[in-house]
C-alpha cells in the first residue's frame, strides 16, 4: 500500500475532529468524504481509511483502543511486546503508535 504524506485537518462545523497524516489530496481523502454521508460516524470511517493522527478528546479513547487492539496481530506480536513499543518492519508511519489529541496536535498539518 502506498501512502503519501499529505497532511489534513477535517473540521466539523468550524471545530477541528480529525487530523490525519496520509493522502489529505482533495482528490483522495476529500472525494472520500463528498462521496460519504455527512455523519460523524462516516467522517471517522473515511479518515480511519487516511489513517488518524490526532482526533477530538470525546472519540479519542475509543479509536485508540480500537488500533491498539489491532497492534499484536498486525505485527505479529504478543500484548506485553506491543504495549512494551515494540514494532516489526522497516517502516514505521502513523498507525504504528496511538492517535493524540488535536489540541496537542495544533497546527502541524501547516508543516
């Protein structure tokens, strides 16, 4: 899978949700989500598809909790060796580690 590093903050009436790290291009993650349905539940599908660096405090336990729980089995690893930080492979990118909160994430997509 090809990923290009293309930085996106998605807002929901003015208020910044989201930040995500990969393929932020209008012709990538803003087709994506002209072409869902608007709701917040189908905003955060899309973005999990760009794969989310930091979102809101009020969904940022539960996405966490979610890509943590795919760590062990992604790398191969058990509970103890992810929770430890280990990681297999030679490239590391965002969904290797948990999301942070948009508040710490400011305005890095500007970088």
């Amino acid at each position: 899978m090809l990923k290009i590093g293309t930085r996106a903050i998605i807002s929901i009436d003015g208020k910044p949700m989201l930040a995500t790290h990969w393929d932020g291009y209008p012709a990538s993650l803003g087709r994506d989500l002209l072409h869902s349905d608007k709701s917040d539940s189908a905003v955060i599908e899309v973005a999990k598809a760009h794969t989310i660096d930091a979102d809101d405090p009020q969904i940022l336990d539960v996405l966490n909790r979610e890509r943590i729980s795919q760590l062990p089995r992604k790398h191969q690893l058990t509970d103890q060796e992810t929770k430890a930080g280990i990681r297999r492979g030679n490239v590391i990118s965002a969904d290797y580690c948990e999301i942070t909160d948009i508040r710490v994430h400011k305005d890095l997509p500007e970088f």
